[in-house]
C-alpha cells in the first residue's frame, strides 16, 4: 500500500503493527496470525471471562474470536484501531453465548458462590484481615458486574478493565458517545446499589 495510505495515518505504532500483520494474514500468513494472537489473546480472553465468568468456557469462545479474525482478514479494512475491531467480534461472540445459555437454563450465580465459600461472612472473626477484605470486596464488585445487562456489563468490563475510551467503547457497542455515557452511568448506580454493604 502507498505511503498516504489513510488507514496508517495518525495510528499508533501499535496499531500500525497490527494493521501490518492483518495484511498479512489476509494473504495466508499463519506466522503473522500467530503473533497478532499472542499480542491480543489476553485483551480477549480477559473480556470473555469477565463477561462469561470464569467457569464458562473462556478458552473456547477466545478460540472462536480469533478464528473469525483469520476467516474476515481478506475482507478486514483499518477503519477503526484493530483492537476495536477485535473487541467487536468478541463482543458478538459473548452476547451470542449470552443469550445461548440464557436460553439453556437459568442457574443464579449466588448458588455457585455459596457453595464455595460457606463462610466469607464469619461474624465470629470480628477483624478479617485487610487483605481478605479487599479480596471479598474484589469478588464482590465482579459479582455484582456478572448481574447487570449484557451492554452494560460489556461498557463496564471495557472501561474499568480495559481502560477504553468513551469513544472506543461506543465503536466497539454500536453506540453514541452520550448512549455509553448513560449506560455506564445506570451500570454504576446498580453497582453501588449492589455493593453499598461495602461501600457505607
């Protein structure tokens, strides 16, 4: 491609890199493929277990992401950053396995974590350390994200875990910039509604 190429301008070099190996593995290249895996399999399979909880099957839906990726790459134009454009069919596959298993059978979270962990609440240890605190509260908050609808939890997981922008997450959502502003604002107040044992 020329040098005024418009889908390399302003791109970070990261980004160019990835666009660079797209083009690649748009003609075949399976090394090129391997490593634009490498350099994103934990940006997605990090989202698909924080929206799927961990003991669903992340490896397998991370596995599907990037098979669509070999699949679209001779129709893969760099509109958008890469990772956005990744995030997108993660967000397709996961709202897809969502609603699947929605569909299959609906079994509370609660019953899950009860039966993990009988005690965390031990009224007879009146001073739990600080650091099983912090881990309870950690579990707690991803509890309490696990709950909220399927794009509020998507707009959450990208913004506190994958540091995203607004404009980002709208990309990879489908949104407007004020409609992921509101979705994040009814997904936080759920949350503090959720955690306010927590958080008094």
């Amino acid at each position: 491609m020329a040098a005024g190429d418009p889908g390399n301008q302003g791109r970070s070099e990261e980004d160019a890199e990835d666009v660079r190996l797209m083009r690649l593995v748009s003609q075949g290249d399976t090394s090129a493929f391997e490593e634009l895996v490498e350099r994103h399999q934990a940006l997605v399979a990090g989202t698909v277990a924080r929206m799927l909880g961990s003991n669903s099957d992340v490896e397998d839906i991370a596995q599907q992401v990037f098979i669509r990726v070999w699949k679209s790459a001779s129709r893969y134009v760099p509109r958008a950053k890469f990772t956005t454009w990744l995030l997108k069919i993660t967000r397709n596959l996961v709202f897809n396995e969502l609603r699947r298993t929605k569909r299959r059978a609906q079994v509370p979270l609660e019953s899950e974590a009860s039966a993990d962990e009988p005690a965390l609440k031990d009224e007879s240890n009146p001073a739990p350390d600080a650091s099983l605190l912090e881990v309870e509260l950690r579990k707690a908050i991803e509890e309490a994200i696990m709950h909220l609808p399927e794009t509020q939890r998507m707009a959450m997981v990208l913004r506190r875990y994958e540091q995203l922008s607004y404009e980002q997450i709208a990309e990879v959502l489908d949104l407007s910039v004020p409609a992921v502003k509101s979705v994040l604002f009814r997904a936080r107040t759920e949350l503090r509604s959720r955690l306010s044992r927590y958080l008094g």
